[in-house]
C-alpha cells in the first residue's frame, strides 16, 4: 500500500492539563495534518454528534445520553490490568455484551450513536469512546477533560472483571488496583461517575427501586452535581447504592466508607472535586493496552487549513479548480482574508508576489445551536474549549494548467501573513488528482452505484497504477459495531470520460453506492506513491451545482480567477493533495430501545 503521508507531521500541541485554563488553549500543527488529528480535532471541534444527541444532557430511557456513554467506557476499561499492559479503552465491550457484568442495553445504544463516525485505520470505537466521555461531563455542566488520540481497536473480547455491585470491598479494591487505582482514588473515581445516570429497576431488581420510572439517579438528578459528596457527608443523598433496603447492593456505602470518609472529605470542596474528577476520568480514558502510544493533548488548531483540492476544471480547458479552506478561531469583526500562491513551472502567470483572490464564502461557526428533545445544544467550540466564535473562509479559483500550483498562503486584512510556519502550504503533487466533478453518484435501485474518478497527466498515462479502498454502512445487523473495509478495487482508464487539460481519466464503478459512505484513492504513478483519502459521497459535485463564479482579485500578469462554485453542503475534512487524509468507516448496529446501567458500577 502507498505511504499514507509524504512529509513528516511535526505535533507542536498546548496542554489542556488541569493546570492550564482549557478555554484559552490551541494548538498550532504544521500542515498537512496526520489523518488522526485532523479528524478528531474536528470531531471535537465542529462534529454535530454532540450537539444533536447528546446536547443539553438529553434524557433518553429515563437516564441521560451522557451517562450511557460514561457507561459505555468505564465498562470498557474495567477489566484492563495495567500491571501485564492487557485491556484498557479498547472497545473490546463490544464483544462482550452479553456478560451479566454489562446488563442493559446502553453500551448498545452508545455504539449506534458512534457507528458512523468511525474511520479506520486512524480513528476507532475506542477514541470515540473516549471523547463521549469529554463530551458527557461538559453537556451536563461538569469539568473539562484533556482528550488524547491513538487508541486501537480490539478485535475479540477481553476477559471479565468488570465491577458489580453485589461484590465486597476487598474485591472492589482489587479489581480497581488492577485498573492502576489505588483505594482512595477508587472512591473519588466512584464518585465521579456517579455525579451522572442512577441505577435502573429494570436491570437490578434486587436493588429494590419503587418509582414510576424503575429509575433512581445517584444524587437526585440528572447532571453532573457535587452533591454526590455532599449529600453523602451530610446524610441526605438519595443514591440507590446507599439507601438501597438490600444491604448487598450498597456498593457505593461500602465503597465511599472504606477509608474512614477520609477520601470523600477531602473532595467536599466542589472545586477540588471538579479538578480530580478532572485528572482521574482523563487517566481512566488513557488505560490503554501495551504498544499502544496515545497523542499529546488534542485543541482547537487556531487556524486550521481544510477542504485542500486540485483538480481538473469541468468548465475550462486548460484549467485547473483548486479549493480551500481556512478556519480561524475567535476572528476579529469585520476580519478579511485573501488568498495567495506562486506557480508550479513555466509558463508564469503569477507575479513575483503570488497569484492572490479573494473569498469566496464565508461562514460562521460556534454559534448556531441546535434543538433536540427541547434541549439546546451549543457548539463544541463553545462547550469544550470556551471559544465563543470562529470562522471559515473558503476559496475557489481557476488556475492555468500548465503553470499548475506550487503553494499558497493566507494574508489578514491587518498584515498578518498565515504560511504554515513560514513554509507555505505546499502542494506535493499535481500528477495524479482526485476528480469531484467526474466521479458520479447515480440511484439504481436496488444498489446504487458511484464512479470514482482521477485525473493522471497523460505524459504519465501508461505508468500508472490506481485503486480505492472503501468502507461500507453494512445493512445486515452487526452486534459489535465493528465496520467493514473492502481494499485494492482496481480503476482502469476510462473510455467515456475524454481527456482533458493534458489529463487522462481512471475510473472505478463500485454498485455500493449510497452504502459507501467513504473512500480513499491510492496510486502509483512513474514509481512515486500517491494518495487521496478521507474522501466522502458529499464531496463529489453534482453536475447542477457548478457555476461560474464572480471575478477575483489578483497579482497575476495575466491569469483571472473565477470561481466553480458549489452549493452542496460538504463535510470534507481531509487535505489530500499531498497524500494524507483517512478512511471514512461506518458500521451498522442494532438499534436498541431501553437503558440499563448504574455509572461505573
């Protein structure tokens, strides 16, 4: 397989640490960003899992979205043994469902609100669980949580060992030591997660809990509170894991008392206990197996370069589309930006200055908020990292075949110059270039299909070797919401599509269709790896939505610079040009109609 990267990725990322004020920190990378980071930043960032399920902390079976999640991971974690390096966030609960220590059916629920949003190889089950778990305490009003990427995937199940609170405090103890817990950080550990969900009739009869909803939370309400602590300290908590009438099951008094109170007296100051629930639950998410090695600390990319690409012009021969995106966080009112870039060869076209046009578009992001179940969600700019505002500025300019692309640049109205560190944002390659205009969606029931389309220089036509690799929304049921990659589809030269700007055409029909939600493009041309990944169905531009653009401003000696437009809505995220970008996975679940779960025991 082609080498997924062509420069080295150099992580210069700020700590989100409890020390650091999360609402001030970014992060700078030098672009192109590797595939993982780039997707989970926006994720983080701009992704709407958060805003359209679990916003407002959301009620769903009687308990909340976000205390499902929390589930979800703890149980994940809990049968790991740090002291051999076996198990951890792993998502190896999703083979190990049917266990009486994972009863309920919330880990099934957080696994289809995560399905599609997997993308193998870079991001899995594991670090989506992860980042519920940052999402969770944030929706419903609890601390920040630093967030790392890298976690790998299980493939079977791990074994048991998950805590249940019919268990003693001596096996309690044990198992949490076995986590890499010590006794005091077990109780606060414990408290923590029960700051979220309660306890569900439903799953623990013997419990003993008489309501109309067969639902008691920890402290007496769905979020995140700190009466967790002072509710026990004072002797008026309602946790069914202390008051329940079966002594058996009072997991929680045995737990938080096993030390004298010590433990929970130390967090009855709600500031010292948002800042260990802070640090344990960040320790809890970062359980790993060994050989797995975790990213620094994952923050907004102040100016993030996105929506990177290059292709032929659908519209004028001898011309190329190039498109781009800068973000920009917490903007300046009234901010313009314009966008520069210098020749790839003769002929010239730009001036010693650079080629230069102005926006195309500009949109606003981090203050439309969403409603779901009467709840308002906030952008995750504003409820993970306290960015009140950012803006993309998006371009679209033609550019002369023959003199091609070499880098670009941004320029702020006040001077500033954005160059990627002074390097400029170089573009590696112009040889082999994915075409989101030739490649085609078409509906045939009862499998669509789509053609995937590049376009190779044809000096280049007979030493080239092309394919995709794509991964498929699976319509059978799949219990384990593990996602399925088809690789190595060969494309071929097209004999319907005629050659273009000095550009000859390989195509691939694949009858997936709709079902392929994602793809990547891999190639070989005159022995040098090629690739564009992180590729989506919404990226391909319809025929009827491409139009001439106005007129943009320039430093060209003689180039002009119109624009093809498109009105399609897109979530590109990858910058592709130079060989780097990530599989888009989505998998299929069973979709799951009850909760049941009691936090993390």
């Amino acid at each position: 397989m082609p080498s997924r990267c062509s420069l080295l990725i150099t992580l210069l990322l700020a700590s989100l640490g409890s020390a650091a004020d999360p609402d001030t920190q970014t992060m700078q990378l030098t672009w192109p960003y590797s595939p993982m980071i780039d997707y989970e930043e926006f994720f983080l960032t701009e992704g709407t899992l958060m805003q359209t399920v679990a916003a407002g902390c959301a009620s769903r079976d009687n308990t909340t979205v976000a205390a499902q999640w929390v589930r979800a991971a703890y149980h994940d974690v809990g049968n790991a043994d740090v002291g051999i390096g076996r198990g951890g966030l792993d998502a190896s609960v999703r083979f190990e469902l049917d266990r009486d220590e994972n009863v309920g059916t919330a880990m099934t629920q957080t696994f289809h609100d995560f399905r599609l949003e997997q993308r193998p190889p870079y991001t899995g089950m594991a670090d989506l669980l992860a980042m519920g778990v940052v999402f969770s305490y944030r929706v419903c009003g609890g601390p920040s949580i630093p967030y790392r990427a890298g976690r790998v995937d299980a493939t079977q199940a791990d074994s048991p060992g998950v805590p249940k609170p019919d268990q003693d405090i001596d096996t309690h103890i044990a198992i949490f030591k076995r986590q890499g817990f010590s006794q005091s950080e077990m109780i606060a550990l414990v408290a923590c997660g029960h700051t979220m969900g309660g306890v569900s009739a439903l799953n623990f009869p013997s419990i003993h809990i008489n309501n109309v909803d067969n639902m008691a939370f920890f402290h007496g309400a769905k979020e995140y509170s700190h009466n967790i602590v002072s509710g026990y300290l004072d002797g008026t908590t309602p946790d069914p894991l202390i008051r329940s009438s079966n002594d058996t099951m009072n997991s929680d008094q045995r737990i938080f008392s096993s030390d004298g109170d010590k433990t929970m007296q130390s967090l009855a100051d709600p500031a010292t206990f948002d800042k260990t629930c802070s640090s344990l639950l960040e320790r809890m998410i970062n359980i790993v197996p060994k050989g797995v090695t975790l990213s620094d600390v994952i923050s907004p990319i102040e100016n993030k370069v996105t929506r990177t690409r290059l292709f032929v012009s659908s519209k004028y021969e001898g011309e190329l589309t190039f498109k781009t995106s800068i973000r920009i966080l917490n903007p300046k009112e009234g901010l313009t930006v314009k966008l520069f870039w210098t020749d790839r060869q003769d002929p010239k076209t730009c001036s010693d200055k650079g080629c230069s046009a102005d926006v195309s578009k500009t949109s606003t992001l981090g203050t439309a908020s969403r409603k779901r179940g009467g709840q308002v969600g906030e952008s995750p700019l504003k409820t993970l990292f306290g960015i009140d505002k950012a803006k993309r500025f998006d371009f679209e300019v033609r550019i002369h075949a023959a003199s091609s692309i070499a880098k670009f640049w941004f320029q702020l109205g006040d001077g500033t110059i954005i160059d990627n560190g002074g390097k400029g944002y170089v573009i590696q390659q112009d040889d082999f270039l994915w075409d989101p205009y030739r490649s085609k969606v078409v509906d045939q029931w009862p499998a669509a299909q789509a053609l995937i389309t590049v376009g190779v220089k044809t000096s280049l036509k007979d030493k080239v070797t092309a394919y995709i690799n794509h991964v498929d929304n699976n319509s059978a049921p799949s219990p384990t919401f593990v996602s399925i990659v088809k690789t190595n589809i060969s494309m071929s030269p097209s004999a319907d599509i005629p050659p273009s700007s000095g550009y000859t055409f390989f195509s691939v029909n694949t009858t997936q269709g709709d079902d392929m939600l994602a793809f990547s493009v891999f190639g070989t041309v005159d022995g040098q790896a090629r690739s564009w990944e992180n590729l989506e169905l919404a990226d391909i531009l319809p025929a009827s939505s491409l139009g001439l653009g106005t007129k943009a401003a320039s430093t060209s000696k003689s180039a002009s610079q119109a624009s093809e437009t498109s009105n399609r809505a897109t979530r590109m995220r990858g910058d592709n040009i130079v060989g780097i970008g990530l599989f888009v996975s989505v998998v299929v679940g069973i979709l799951s109609v009850a909760f049941g779960g009691c936090g993390l025991l």
